[in-house]
C-alpha cells in the first residue's frame, strides 16, 4: 500500500524558512518513473504546484517561486523535503505531497496535507 | 491567474451528463497528457483521469475525459449527490517547465 505523510510546523512566522518533509512507504523513489511533488492550496483557492524531484534527482521548481524553494530527497529514509524561504502570510496553505508513477504522468496518491499558517 | 482555464462552476440534477472544461496552449494541453482531480470538501485531492482518458481501477465509467487540441473536457454522466466536489485539471508545460493546475471547477448537484 502506498502512502505518503506530511510534517512540519503547524505556524511560521513572516520571513522565517519553512520545512516540510514527505514521508512515503510503498515504494521507492530510485525506481525509474518515480516522483513526489509538493502542491499547495491556500483557504479556499486552487491547487498550486510548488516542486518535484524524480528518481534520478532531477527537479523542478514553480516558476513564479523558483527562488524561495528548495526540494531533495533522501532515498534511504524515503523522505523528500522541501524548503521555503521567506515566508509571508499569503502562503499560508495547506501543503500536499503527491507522487508521480510513471506510467500515469499523474499524480496517483496523495497525502493528507498538512495546514501551515504564516502570522507573527 | 491559472495557466489552464476552467470555468469557475458547474452545476445539474441526478442523472443528468455534465461536462467541465479546460483550455490551455500548444506548451501544455496541445502537447502533452491531461489529468483530472476530484476534490471532495476537507479532504485531499483524488486521481481521477490521467493520460486524457484513462481511469484508474476504482474510479466508475461514469467518469470520461477527453482532449482536442489545446482543450480537454472531464464528462459525469449520471450524476449523483457524491459527484459535488470540486474538480481541477493538470498536466504539463513545456514552456515554463513545470506542473500546470487548472483553476478548478466547483460541481454542484442541485
């Protein structure tokens, strides 16, 4: 069974980093086709990509938050970590992690999501 | 402001068919696949069309996606109370070399 977890601060305050780390079981993340991304969804918006890292550890970045954000992963405690600079109160979300399987170039599972309010 | 558009709401009564649409560019949707996401209130989203028209085991023929050019459209025929739930296309751009999200389509059963 796959699943995939979401931790880290519940509350940041503006200009601090963020971290998030996706912890996964059920598969592996070395494995050609394998990817996990980060999606945010702020109260009430859309679904916003953030990042991705793939089994080869190549990744990709939003384009509008390229500079803020950092994503790795660690395939032996498979753990993928994403990190957010800067934080201001508009990226106050809830933050997803997905995976990617190859054979669907779709995100297949989810997370529950974790909420991360920005206040001082 | 979303790189794929879709319409802000759709709405239709059990049973009826409805259709949610999504319009992009040659750099995503005219080139590569589309997948759909349904969002049922409070909880993660849920795979529900990749690959344009596929549907994962799980997810009922009710379900249909389909793709013409830089358009692609999600199809709910038979409509049931579960179906309400808002619901956002995915895919590929190769222009921004990135994951692209619609701006999702809240579906209300009436």
């Amino acid at each position: 069974q796959v699943t995939l977890r979401e931790s880290g601060p519940a509350l940041v305050r503006p200009t601090q980093t963020l971290t998030l780390t996706c912890t996964f079981s059920g598969f592996s993340l070395s494995t050609q086709g394998m990817c996990v991304s980060w999606i945010r969804q702020p109260p009430g918006k859309a679904l916003e990509w953030l990042a991705l890292i793939d089994w080869d550890g190549d990744k990709y970045y939003s384009t509008a938050l390229k500079t803020r954000l950092t994503i790795s992963k660690d395939t032996f405690k498979d753990q993928v970590v994403l990190t957010m600079t800067n934080m201001d109160p508009v990226d106050t979300a809830t933050y997803y992690c997905a995976r990617i399987l190859g054979v669907y170039n779709a995100f297949d599972v989810w997370g529950q999501g974790t909420v991360v309010t920005v206040s001082s | 402001q979303s790189v794929l558009t879709q319409p802000p709401s759709a709405s239709g009564t059990p049973g009826q068919r409805v259709t949610i649409s999504c319009s992009g560019s040659t750099s995503n949707i005219g080139t590569n696949s589309v997948n759909w996401y349904q969002q049922l209130p409070g909880t993660a989203p849920k795979l529900l069309i990749y690959f344009n028209n596929q549907r994962p085991s799980g997810v009922p023929d009710r379900f249909s996606g389909s793709k013409s050019g830089t358009s692609a459209s999600l199809a709910i025929s038979g409509l049931q109370s579960e179906d309400e739930a808002e619901y956002y296309c995915e895919g590929w751009d190769d222009s921004v070399n990135a994951r692209v999200f619609g701006g999702g389509t809240m579906l209300t059963v009436l």
